[in-house]
C-alpha cells in the first residue's frame, strides 16, 4: 500500500473531505482521492477494514453520515478579530474598522547581508583596506623617517590614528601655527542730534458712547457720500466754490453764537430758579379750601408776561400752541381807533417768562391771530389795516412770509378773526377771515401767494337799499368773530356788530342757514362747545353771555348777566360745561353749569388796576390754566382750583382714559333738558 | 449772533445771577463775567464734572445725553448747560 504523506496542515485551513471513517490505523486516511490506490491486494489492508469505532465517537445515523459538509479554504487569518471597533477623534464615535490584517507571522528572521553599494558596506570596505594599507604604509614610513626632515623632532608610530583614506595624510601632531597682526584702523566717532518730534500727550476713554459716537458720524458720511453722488455733477463747481466760502466764514465767526442752544436752556434754568415757587404752584398747589365752598372755586395768579415793547399795546388776541401746551402765541395791538399804530406777534413759553421765544414787529396792530393744528410754526395773523398774513417761525424772517395787499384782496376794514382751516385739495393751506367790512374770506397759500375767495357777504337785510345815485346797495353788516363746526365741516357761525349770529355755510355764497337775533350790541365771541355739536355760547358788549342751540335758535338756552362788557368768552377743554369769560370790570368768571346754572362759580379780579379791562381769554389744552390778556399788554396766566373743573368721575380701571365725549354730551344734554320748553 | 449776546445779558442781568461763564471743549473759558481767578477755577472744575457726568449717561445708554446739570450748595446754584463744542456756567443764588 502507499502511504499517504500526511500534509503539512496550515493552521486555519482545512481540507474538503468527506466524513471520514476514523481507523485504528491513524497514518491512513479512506478518502475518495485515495481510489489510485488500487491496493486491493493488501491482506492486511482489506482485512484492515474492520470499524474500530472509539468509545466517544458520535453515533450518527447513514443519512447523517451521508451528509455532505463543505468546508472552504480561505487565506482569512481565523484568529485575527473580525471586528475591531476604535475610537475616531475626528468624528466622536466608535467606529468599526473596515479591514483587518489577516497575517499572522510564524517565524522571523533577520539576515545579515548588505548590499554592496549601501554605505555600510563602503564603510566596512574601507576598513578592511585599510588594514591591509596599514602595514604598507608602516613600511614606507620606516623608510622614509631615515632621509626625511624631523622639523617637529617627534616619531610616533601611525598605528594609534589610523587616516581613513591613503590619499589624504594629515599629520595632527606635527603641525605649525603662524600668526600675524593686521594693521588697526584707529576709531571714528560720528554722531548727528536731531529735534525731537514734537510730543504731545494724548488720553482717551473707550467708552461705550464712544463708539457709538463713531460708528454715528461713519454711518452719517456714508449717507453724506450716496447723497452726493445723486447731485447733478454739473452744479458740483458751484457748490464746492459757495462750500469754502461757507466753511471759512464759520470759522471766522465769533465763536459765542454756537452757543445759542445751551444759553436757551440756562436762560430757562434761571428763570426757573426765580420764579420757583410759581412753578411749584403750578404743578402742585392745589387750593385745599375748595372742599369746604361748594359752589365757588378759585383763580390762582401763576406768571405774568409782559414786554417792555409791548407795554403800551393792548393783547387783542392769544392763542395756546396745540402739539407744545407750554407755548403759546400772543398778538399786540390796539382798540382804540383814534390811537394806531404798530403791533406786535410774541411768543411765549410758561419755561420762560420773562422774555418772549420770538418777537415779531408789525406796522399795523395785530388783531387776531391763529396756530395751524398741524404746521405749528404757521401762525395767521389778522391786522387792523384789514391785511392777512402768514408768519412762519422756522425762518428767520423779521416780518409775515405770506401778506395780502390791497390787490390781492385784502379786507377794507380790521379782521378781527382768522381761522386755519384743512388743506384743499391741492394740499395748499387755507385760512378764513372774517372782518368789518362784511365779508368773510377764504384766503389759499399758493406757492408764495395769497388767493382770495369770498366765501359770503354779510347782508343786513333781504332787500337791496337805495343808493345815492339810486344804484341798488347792498348794505353790508360788520362781521366781528366767527367760529367752525368741530365735526361738520361746511357749518360756521359768524357774529356781527349789529348782534346777529348768522349760522352759514361754506358752500352757500349768498345765503345765510340761519339768522339769530342774539344780542343788543356787537357780539364779541362765538365759540362751538368742543364736546356737544349743536351748542354755542356768544358774548357781546350788552353784558351777556348767552348759550345758544343752534336747532332752537329763537331763544338763548341760558343767559348770564355780567355786570360789564363782556370781552372774551371760551369754553374749557376738558368739560362741556365749563366756560369762562372776562369783562372790561377787569374779573374773571368761570362758569359750570353742571353745578350751578345761573350764577359763576368764580369771579376774580384779575388786574392790579381796576380800571383795566380784560380783552381776552384762553384755556390751555392740557393744563388746567388760563391765560387772561388786558388792554395794558400784560398777560396772565391762572390756575383753576379744583372746584372749577371738575370733571365726571371715571371708573376704576378706567383713570388713564381720556375725556369721555359721550359723558360730556350726555351731561350736557341732561341740564338742557331742564330748560328746554317741554313741548319742543 | 447778537441774539445770543442779547440771552447771556438778560441773563447775567437776571435776578440773583452772580456770574456766567462760557467755556470751550478744552476746558478753557472763553468768555466771563467774574474774575480771572475764579473763573478758571470754575471752568476746570466743572468742566471734569460735565465729562464725568455726560460719560455717565452715555454708558449707560449710549443714545442718550446730558441736558443738563444743576449743582446746588448751601450759599448758591451752579447750573451747567453743554452743548456739543462748549459749556455754559451760570452761578445763580436762588433765594435772592
């Protein structure tokens, strides 16, 4: 039989066979491949075919000895992992390496053999010839010791210092040194001093609000750079020569007058200090006697205004500034008719009483006047000669930026109420006036002029009289105040000298809505009550004050005797039915009529002399003050005490609310009721 | 300009005002109406006591700034307006 060599077997491999028979024989194995064998003719080997199976063989069944298995040779390493899991820094997480090295090394061995070129092997080379040129340089050295010079005298043997190469033989013991000096250059000094830069100390804060400051003026020349660039560039040669004449006239202009803002600011300081307890007053005092007078209140005197031009002028009218409550707006002139002359506009600040903000000089007396709601630097002016203008504080102009003359218009007698009304529908300013001539005008500010409008003419009577030439005349009366409809816009109130109350409209030119007999002498006021629309009050020289409904016109809703001529009359801001007047007597009366319909709550003399008579009134906006002018130019401004304005209680939660116009209504309407007729 | 001239003598002619003093960004006064001595005292002075209180404000909000600045004492009142290149000083006895 042939012995079958047993392979060598690799670890890890494994050789596909079919299950085989363990023998008692172990060198030879039944395999399939062993058919060559064809030593069938071995006895022993036949006979060899006996099972000896071993007691802890697996008894398993023909079909599962039939069982095929498969067995794969891979080059796979079975004791390198398979899976082998590192940390990757770059990624934070565990990751599974992909491959894994499936050599496993059994033996190693290092050889000794270089390579012939490598520096080693030259190296080792070297030394090798050199042992062997040792000897025969020892030789000629010996031979050459006998006949040569000794200049260092020394023989030593070459042995202990072998040189690394035949070529180059250096002696290191036998060597000379030779030394010679240079001549010194002898030493120069040269030196320059210079000025030195000019220093100057420089300290500075990094604050926040100095970089803000920076980042403020970058941001502003970057708007300055993307405006300019929008200019036509023809101008630019224009604009840059006019430029530098500007700029050196700023720095040659005395430096005081930049300070003009912060002198404005003191000035009020000052004054505040001085009049200290006035503005206390103002804010705070609060008359405490008032709870035990029911029905009767209190003026308190806070400033008094007055200018040393203006003191011969009488205040003919005043008006409070809508949007800055603390300014308002006073015109000068005069009453009397046999003494004219100028006028004067000043306006005022309660911050600063002793000196007016602007001061304007008229040639004629100003007569009435007028703050635009909306445009407060426009003030319309009414003047004695019957002229109107149009004062504009933003421009430092001495006289009105817009004036009718004597072409355009203008009114033949004093206009004694002007009146801003809505912008047109072109957007231009419009204004009306009123005056003795008898008609009232609607004045347009176009581009830089005044267009007229009669808006109506005042008529007496129905029927034309005879003229001298038996022309037909229509005699016109002399309108002396008027007043707008807060809601309805096309409705005003015209009062005249003959002491009618014409109640007309915008749109109809020749007729008059209503005509009312309110008066025996010239009506004064006619003021709309601010919260209830169909109520008026009119005040006139015969000493009365009347409250009016304009749906009932044939009998006055009140009637109040006054004792003197009544000058002004107007109506409180925060109440419907709170309202004050003044009398030529020099008193104020201040009405409510929620607490008592026939007589005032208050009537205050108000002037130092008693001969002087009050000539106007107004409330302010905001505050609970008045503002009362005399004939001598001085201006007052009182306090109501809290009897004089009482207003309806507001609910809780409810404080912050403004006034409730229907409340106001409402109250209004309960005491009309009272005395209304019961059959209207 | 003369309008201004026309402030600081109402101003210096107002009641109880002892003394006004316009000084510059440098803390050097430009114009006075007391004497030499006090007046640069006053405007060195005060004039650190601006800077230090507008840089108060302003760190504490940058946007916004000193209008200005009252100092009262027991004999009289120091008012002090700034304005962006000068400082205006009025001493003011308020009780006068």
């Amino acid at each position: 039989m042939a012995p079958k060599a047993k392979s060598v077997k690799p670890p890890g491999s494994t050789i596909g066979a079919k299950p085989s028979k363990m023998k008692g024989r172990p060198k030879i194995r039944d395999d399939d491949d062993m058919t060559e064998i064809g030593d069938l003719g071995d006895d022993s080997y036949v006979h060899g075919k006996t099972l000896v199976k071993p007691d802890d063989q697996l008894d398993l069944t023909e079909v599962e000895l039939k069982e095929e298995f498969t067995r794969i040779l891979t080059a796979n390493n079975p004791h390198a992992p398979q899976n082998i899991v590192r940390f990757n820094f770059k990624e934070r997480t565990y990751k599974q390496t992909s491959s894994v090295e499936q050599i496993a090394i059994h033996f190693a061995l290092d050889g000794n053999m270089l390579h012939k070129d490598s520096d080693e092997a030259r190296r080792q080379r070297a030394k090798a010839g050199m042992g062997e040129s040792k000897s025969e340089a020892a030789l000629s050295e010996a031979g050459e010791e006998e006949g040569g010079e000794g200049e260092d005298g020394e023989k030593e043997e070459v042995v202990e210092a072998p040189p690394p190469k035949k070529e180059s033989l250096r002696n290191q013991f036998n060597f000379s040194e030779r030394a010679s000096q240079t001549f010194n250059n002898p030493y120069r000094e040269r030196g320059t001093a210079t000025e030195p830069p000019p220093r100057a100390n420089f300290s500075s804060t990094a604050n926040q609000w100095e970089i803000y400051d920076a980042y403020y003026e970058d941001l502003q020349k970057q708007e300055k750079a993307k405006d300019k660039t929008k200019q036509i560039p023809t101008y630019r040669k224009e604009d840059d020569k006019t430029k530098k004449k500007l700029v050196a006239m700023e720095t040659a202009s005395d430096d005081i007058s930049r300070v003009t803002r912060a002198a404005k600011i003191v000035e009020r300081m000052v004054n505040q200090n001085t009049f200290d307890d006035i503005a206390q007053d103002f804010s705070y005092f609060e008359d405490a006697s008032d709870e035990f007078r029911d029905q009767e209140g209190t003026l308190l005197p806070l400033w008094k205004f007055s200018f040393d031009k203006a003191k011969r002028l009488a205040v003919t009218s005043i008006c409070w500034n809508p949007k800055y409550v603390d300014m308002f707006v006073v015109g000068h002139g005069s009453y009397d008719f046999t003494k004219q002359g100028r006028g004067m506009l000043l306006f005022y600040t309660l911050k600063n009483p002793s000196h007016p903000e602007y001061i304007y000089s008229t040639e004629s007396g100003v007569m009435c006047l007028d703050i635009h709601p909306i445009y407060q630097y426009l003030v319309c002016v009414g003047f004695y000669d019957g002229s109107v203008g149009v004062f504009n504080t933003q421009e430092k102009r001495p006289g009105p930026v817009y004036k009718s003359t004597a072409k355009s218009g203008k009114h033949t007698d004093p206009v004694w109420q002007v009146k801003w009304q809505k912008d047109d529908l072109d957007n231009n300013l419009n204004l009306y006036s009123v005056s003795s001539d008898g008609r009232v005008v609607s004045w347009t500010l176009v581009k830089d002029e005044l267009i007229y409008a009669d808006v109506i003419k005042l008529t007496v009577d129905d029927l034309p009289t005879e003229g001298p030439d038996g022309t037909q005349l229509q005699l016109l009366g002399c309108g002396t105040s008027f007043d707008f409809h807060k809601k309805i816009d096309y409705l005003f109130l015209v009062g005249t000298e003959e002491g009618k109350i014409h109640k007309c409209s915008k749109a109809y030119s020749s007729q008059f809505l209503d005509t009312i007999d309110a008066h025996h002498m010239a009506v004064d006021a006619v003021r709309w009550n601010p919260f209830h629309p169909d109520i008026f009050i009119s005040c006139s020289a015969d000493w009365t004050v009347k409250i009016w409904d304009h749906n009932y016109g044939n009998q006055a809703m009140f009637t109040f005797d006054l004792n003197s001529a009544v000058g002004d009359v107007a109506w409180a801001p925060f109440s419907s039915t709170v309202f004050a007047a003044v009398t030529a007597d020099g008193k104020v009366h201040v009405f409510d009529l929620n607490i008592n319909k026939y007589e005032a709550l208050c009537e205050q003399s108000v002037v130092q002399k008693k001969k002087t008579k009050l000539t106007h009134i107004e409330f302010n906006p905001r505050h609970m003050i008045i503002c009362v002018g005399d004939e001598r130019g001085y201006v007052t401004s009182l306090k109501l005490s809290p009897n004089l304005r009482k207003v309806p209680k507001k609910k809780k939660g409810e404080e912050n609310v403004g006034i409730d116009h229907e409340i106001e209504i409402a109250k209004l309407d309960k005491i009309l009721s009272l005395v209304r007729e019961p059959d209207n | 300009m003369s309008e201004v001239e026309e402030t600081i003598k109402r101003i210096q002619s107002h009641k109880g005002v002892l003394g006004i003093i316009v000084v510059n960004s440098e803390g050097i006064p430009i114009r006075t109406s007391l004497d030499n001595s006090t007046t640069v005292q006053y405007a060195g002075l005060i004039h650190q006591l601006t800077m230090k209180a507008r840089s108060t404000v302003r760190d504490i909000d940058p946007q916004n700034d000193l209008t200005f600045l009252r100092l009262r004492s027991k004999k009289h009142e120091i008012m002090v307006a700034p304005d962006k290149e000068y400082l205006l000083i009025v001493i003011q006895n308020p009780s006068e």
